[in-house]
C-alpha cells in the first residue's frame, strides 16, 4: 500500500489549510497522525469504512477529516489554524479499525512520507 500527502505549507494563526492523501488501496482505516518536534505523536482524525470519524479533542469544531472512497482519496481541511498546530502531518492507512484498536492502527499502518505545516502567530 502506497500512502502520499500533499497540501502542506505556511499559513498565519486563524488561515486554514488543506491536506490531501492518495492511498494506493483499499484499506478500512484512514487517518492523519502529526507529530512536532519534542512531543509525542498525536492521532488528529481518523475515519472507517462505515463513515465513522473521530477527532483529537485539540482540534474537534476546526478540522474536517473525509475521504472519497472512489478514490481512495483522503483529506483533511484544516480551519481557524494555531501555533500549536504546526507539525509534520502523516497519513495512515490501515486494515484494522483507527477508532477501536488505535494503538493497533498505528503499529500496522501504512504510511505516507509527511507534509509539513507551519502555523504563525
């Protein structure tokens, strides 16, 4: 499975970004992970095959996670950016479920090589 970000970029506090994902195939799991420097990695937003989306409580009421199943194509708009948001974003992709097995999510995913985004104050 092939996983590729794009979208990334430099943007001041309150812009809005959007990233994109191409995943190579079908898997159940989808979701995008940051990870900035000297913390930990935090899952931001994941969704399944049923519809189901779930959200870090960081960025709930400012980020959309969708994806559009004909093109195993996955996005992730991001609204009303903070400093705090800036990261290296990865995209994963996985055959187990993001939502109830997360730590299994992110040790079997797939992932893509990182966008990074940059939030200024």
């Amino acid at each position: 499975v092939q996983v590729v970000e794009s979208g990334g970029g430099s943007v001041q506090a309150g812009g809005s970004l959007r990233l994109t994902c191409s995943v190579s195939e079908y898997t159940y799991s989808t979701g995008w992970v940051r990870q900035a420097p000297g913390k930990e990695r935090e899952e931001v937003a994941s969704t399944e095959a049923d519809g189901s989306t779930a959200y870090a409580d960081s960025v709930k009421g400012r980020f959309t996670i969708s994806k559009d199943n004909a093109r195993n194509t996955l996005y992730l708009q991001m609204n009303n950016l903070k400093p705090e948001d800036t990261a290296m974003y990865y995209c994963a992709a996985a055959r187990v479920s993001a939502i109830a097995t997360p730590e299994l999510f992110l040790a079997l995913a797939y992932w893509g090589q990182g966008t990074q985004v940059t939030v200024s104050s």
